[in-house]
C-alpha cells in the first residue's frame, strides 16, 4: 500500500513539475519489482492519469468553459478569442497524436530501461538550460504557428523522461509568449492529449481482455494524484511566473545521471 500512494503521489507532483512524471513511474514501478511495460500495470497507470486530468480539468475550469463557448459560438459567425484559441488546442493536439501515436512501441521499451529513461531526463535538463537564454530574444509568432512547435514538443514528450510541462512552455516561449500565456496554452493543450491517450490505452486494454491489475490501496493513490496534482499546477505557476521552474534541469541532471549509472 505504502509503494502504490508514492506512485500516485509522484504522479501527481511530477504531471505538472518539468520532471517527467512518465520518468519518474518507470523509474519507481522498476525500483519497486512492478513490470513498468507489463499490461498488468495499464490499468492503474490509467487511474492515476485520470486523477491528475481531473485536477488539471478543475484548475483551468474557466478557462475551458471558455473556451468551448467561444469555439462553439464561432461556428455560427460571432468569433471570439476562444475561436481561435480553441483551433490552436486542436492542430496542436492533432500534432501530438500523429507524432506520438507511432511511438508507442518505442513508449514501452524505453519504460522499462532505466538507461533510456535517465537519458530523457538529462534531454529534459538540456532543454530547461536554454529556457533562460531564449526568453527574452525571441519575437512573438502567430497562435497558429506556435500551436504547431507547441503540438510537435509535445509530441516528442510522449517518451519517459523527457517532461511534457518543460518541452511546451519552453517551445512556447521560444515561440515568444508571454510567461503566463506560455503556461495557460502549455497545460490547455495537454487536456486533449492527456485525454485521448487515455482512450486509446484504455480501448487498447479492453480488446486485449486482460484482467484488470490494481495495488492494494489504488484508490489513495488516485486520491492523492489529484490533491498533489492541483497544489503542483499552483507551484508551477508561481515558478514559471518568477522565472525559476528552469531550475529543475539540476534535478533532472542529477537523476537522469544516476539512473544511468545504475543502469549500467
């Protein structure tokens, strides 16, 4: 019980920390003898990620409600801000999928070696290193052409260790947004990737008619995913507000190195 409610609280810290949540699960469920790439974990992996789409649904409730009234609005001729926006989330989403989808396979070999994990999060360390020599030299794109570096970022970020939340903002700040809007079109984008991911896993598990593997205390688990998953998106802000969230490429570097020299 003790080793579920740390994979769901580690869930719930990392899904939104630049850190790789996906890293850090494969890294645990490893370190405590689970099968990382097994389909008996699919099911709980499934729990704790719709634990934390449920804090981050909750978090950004306004701006959701938003914009899906402003998008639906704007198929009958009034277009708002939320029409556009809502076509960015979409081509970014569409960009995940088609980049991330056939990755799958590489996805589930990556996860159960801790050598490739550690490399995805010394990549992420690479990336949050240049975050502060881009942030304040780049000129500001169109929507749509920073959904399309966003949606391919984010893309990439399907393989464990290498941090959704730390590949978006930093493309969307490359793409020369604004600090909060950098954050607001990070984590609005990743609604329907971390959805329709979801899905699939789930309709993938069901037509396979595998039995359904849960820990003993999953439901703390989940609980715990979603409590530490909303405080996380809170810290976040703040970090990415002050300019501070680069610093978790230290951590980064530090585990990336040491799951490799363990690897090895």
């Amino acid at each position: 019980m003790f080793q579920t409610f740390i994979l769901g609280a580690v869930q719930g810290l990392c899904e939104f920390l630049p850190v790789s949540s996906s890293g850090h699960l494969a890294l645990l469920q490893h370190f405590f003898g689970f099968n990382a790439d097994g389909e008996e974990m699919v099911a709980f992996n499934l729990l704790l990620h719709f634990a934390t789409v449920i804090s981050l649904i909750i978090y950004f409730r306004r701006e959701v409600f938003q914009v899906i009234r402003e998008w639906f609005a704007g198929l009958f001729g009034k277009r708002e801000f939320g029409w556009y926006y809502g076509w960015a989330i979409l081509i970014a989403s569409v960009l995940t999928a088609l980049i991330g989808l056939p990755m799958r396979k590489l996805v589930n070999i990556i996860s159960a070696s801790p050598l490739y994990v550690g490399c995805g999060l010394i990549f992420t360390a690479m990336i949050l290193a240049v975050v502060p020599v881009i942030s304040h030299s780049n000129k500001r794109s169109s929507l749509m052409r920073a959904a399309v570096i966003v949606g391919i970022a984010q893309g990439i970020a399907v393989l464990p260790g290498v941090s959704r939340s730390g590949m978006t903002i930093a493309a969307s700040i490359l793409m020369g947004m604004e600090l909060s809007e950098a954050f607001n079109f990070s984590f609005m984008i990743s609604i329907p990737a971390i959805l329709g991911a979801n899905l699939l896993e789930f309709l993938k598990f069901y037509k396979s008619g595998e039995s359904a593997f849960m820990p003993e205390g999953y439901l703390i688990a989940c609980a715990a995913a979603f409590v530490l998953g909303l405080l996380a998106l809170g810290i976040m802000r703040r970090l990415v507000a002050s300019e501070k969230w680069p610093y978790f490429g230290i951590y980064c570097f530090i585990l990336g190195t040491a799951a490799i020299l363990v690897s090895l």
